[in-house]
C-alpha cells in the first residue's frame, strides 16, 4: 500500500492526519486476516510550498517539518509505516523515471524543464472522471508552471530548472534542477513496491491533478501501479474544507493537546472514510462521551455475549468504521472488546489508573463536606479535582466515591 503524507513546511493539521491514521487501521486489519503488508508513506520535503516558506532555507524547514511530522502522528500511538521515503533521497529514482519517459516519448525537455506529454496517454482524465474533456484535464497545478513551454496546457512538469533563491537542486542531463511533485510520488511508490501493487491512498482532492498524473507517468512506462485506490473525504471546519490555504486549520498537535489521542482516534472512527467528516468542540465532546463509555464498561463486570464476526463484517465491507463502532459499543465482554480496541490502537482505554494520593484526600475532604451540607467546599473541591484532570463519581461502594481519569 502506497499512502500520500505530507508535504513538510509547517506542523501538519488534523485533517492531514486522517489517511495517516486509515491506512495505519487498515495495515493492522488486514495483517489480523492473515495478509502480508508492506505501507508506504511519503514525506514531500521538494516543493514550491517549502521554498516560499522558507526562501534560501527551505531545506532546514523541510527537515524540521519532517521530524514535527514524525513527532506529531507519532503521539496518535499507531506505530509507524513500513518505510517513510522523502523525495530528497530518491532524485536518483526520479530522474530516471523521468529518462524512461523521453526516451519513450511520454515527455520531452524544455528551457530547463521536463513535461509530460499527456497526449501521448489516451486514458489520461479516466481516474478522475474527465477523460475526453480537454478543459477539465488542464493542469491546475500548486506549483507554478512555465506554460509557454509547454506544448499543451494540459502538460504537467516532472522536472524543473533551478531558479534564483531556491537553495537545493541536483544535477541531470537537462540542467541543474528538481523534480516536479507529481513524479516524486511514483518514483517513491514503485522504487519501494515495485511496479504494480494493490492499494494507493490519499485525500479525495488529490485525485486530480495529483494522482491522475502518477498513473500517466507510470503506466506510460508498461507499469500496472496501483490497482485500488482509496480517497479519504476531507475534514471541514464550520463546514469548509480544512486547507492550510484558506488559513481554517487546527494541527495535530493543537487537537491532541486539547482532547487527547483516545478522543482523537475515536472521533475518526465515527466518520466513514470515503465521506467527509466536520470538526467542532460538540462533535470532539461527543467522541470524549463515546470514549468514557468504554471505560465504563471495563469499570464494570464482564458480561459475555457480542460476536467477532459482527465487527468483520463491518471492517471486510468497504473498512465500514462507523459500524464497527456501532458493534463494538454493544458489548460488555471485556476480553472480546479490549480485542476489538486493540485494532485502533485504542487498547488503552481497558487500562485502570489510580488516582494520586493528593486527589484522593480532595475527594474525601468533598465526601465529608457534602456530608456537612457545605456545597460551596464541596463544588470548588471537585473543580480542582477536575482541573487535576480527573472526574469525581458519587457511589454507594466504600469509600463513596470513584475517581475516573477524563482522558
């Protein structure tokens, strides 16, 4: 499985974190049923993006943004793909797949540059749903582009000749340069997949140009590359897409600070991967409440009963997250669910903790002063008890109270 990640020029946000997070859930599901997995993931540290965030420093940007990256998806607790490719180690790969492409004459240099030509591809438009329509397979590219170069405006760049204050190039046979992000992609998937393998992935607004163009320059070349791809929906904030264009976005960092991994994870299984999913403190609250009611079940006595294959089902048809949700809330068999956690790396919501000793005199001193009717002491004691980050449960059991971690 091949999975776009990042391009590296400031912390990612939380919707770039949802292919991260799917194709991780779904490398463990399809280990679980017995297959060999090996995923991919890219971090896009050559682009326009990066030399205009940092002009003369793009580098050092991309490597810090690389390890933020890396920093950031890593508190999800997923673990990590099989092989994290950047595009700065693989130029070697890159050029020669561009070389392929003249040779053959899928593409051809000019003033520095190399485009493909997209005329030499009859199915170029068909991933996308635009084959036969010149207008729409027009190349929107995020990096400007020469196009009087070009020989036809749907033509895209694999390579481009260096400019003033860009402060990496590499050598090749057209001139001091580098690559085009389109090509990045297919050479960093076949150099580590080979040239065809089963599942591509990324966000749904790749798909055009992005992903339309790595299947022209792969199979211009005879190479089956990808035979399945998945196209995460977008998160929207106040009902727009979340773009680090439009300037609405909350990093990964900001939302695992403020509700936690566990609340995180469960707020992506609720959504189906194929639709978009809207991000707000009331759906985020929601995720906490779906959260604490698998403590609560671990709180409790197991009861038996609920059935594996429900939760199978729901995974084996189209990875259906929200279903298998929707099963795993109906059980009290605690080995059974700690079973199905486990899957989302959410395992650690059957863990108890004790609370700290100072906690557990603030309870007590709260027991005693509700006891003396003295609600005023008693409310300010559970607000520090929840400011501790920590829930206060009135109970019958001895000692008459219950101390419950909010996240």
């Amino acid at each position: 499985m091949y999975f776009c990640g990042p391009t590296v020029y400031q912390r990612i946000h939380i919707g770039n974190a949802r292919p991260f997070v799917i194709s991780l859930w779904l490398k463990r599901w399809l280990e679980r049923g017995g297959y060999d997995v090996t995923l991919v993931e890219n971090i896009t540290d050559i682009n326009d993006k990066i030399y205009r965030a940092a002009p003369g420093d793009s580098a050092r940007l991309a490597a810090d943004a690389a390890d933020w990256y890396v920093e950031d998806t890593g508190r999800l607790e997923l673990g990590r793909p099989d092989v994290e490719p950047k595009a700065t180690e693989t130029v070697e790969e890159i050029v020669a797949l561009i070389e392929a492409l003249v040779a053959q004459g899928n593409a051809y240099p000019a003033g520095g540059d190399v485009y493909f030509r997209v005329s030499s591809f009859p199915d170029y438009g068909k991933l996308s749903g635009r084959h036969g329509d010149e207008e729409a397979t027009r190349n929107p590219s995020e990096e400007p582009e020469e196009d009087a170069l070009k020989e036809d405006p749907r033509d895209f760049a694999l390579w481009k000749a260096h400019k003033e204050g860009e402060d990496t190039w590499w050598e090749s046979s057209w001139g001091r340069g580098r690559p085009g992000w389109h090509i990045e992609c297919s050479a960093m998937a076949e150099a580590h997949l080979g040239p065809a393998f089963e599942i591509h992935g990324g966000g749904i607004d790749l798909v055009f140009p992005h992903h339309e163009n790595e299947v022209a320059q792969s199979r211009a070349l005879g190479h089956g590359f990808a035979q399945l791809w998945m196209h995460n929906g977008m998160l929207r904030l106040a009902g727009e897409k979340m773009s680090k264009s439009l300037g609405n976005i909350v990093s990964l960092r900001e939302a695992l600070d403020e509700w936690g991994r566990e609340t995180l994870l469960v707020y992506f299984l609720g959504g189906h991967w194929r639709k978009p999913i809207d991000y707000s403190g009331e759906v985020l609250r929601q995720a906490e409440a779906q959260a604490e009611s698998f403590r609560n079940v671990f709180r409790g006595e197991s009861v038996g009963g609920g059935d594996w294959d429900g939760l199978a089902a729901a995974l084996d048809d189209d990875f259906n997250t929200p279903e298998a949700l929707a099963v795993m809330h109906g059980w009290r068999d605690h080995d059974l669910l700690r079973r199905g956690l486990e899957v989302f790396g959410l395992e650690s919501l059957a863990e108890s903790r004790d609370a700290p000793a100072a906690l557990e005199e603030l309870a007590r001193a709260r027991l005693e002063a509700r006891a003396n009717r003295d609600f005023e002491t008693s409310d300010r004691l559970r607000d520090e008890i929840a400011a501790a980050g920590w829930e206060v449960r009135d109970v019958d059991a001895d000692p008459g109270f219950q101390l419950v971690p909010r996240r």
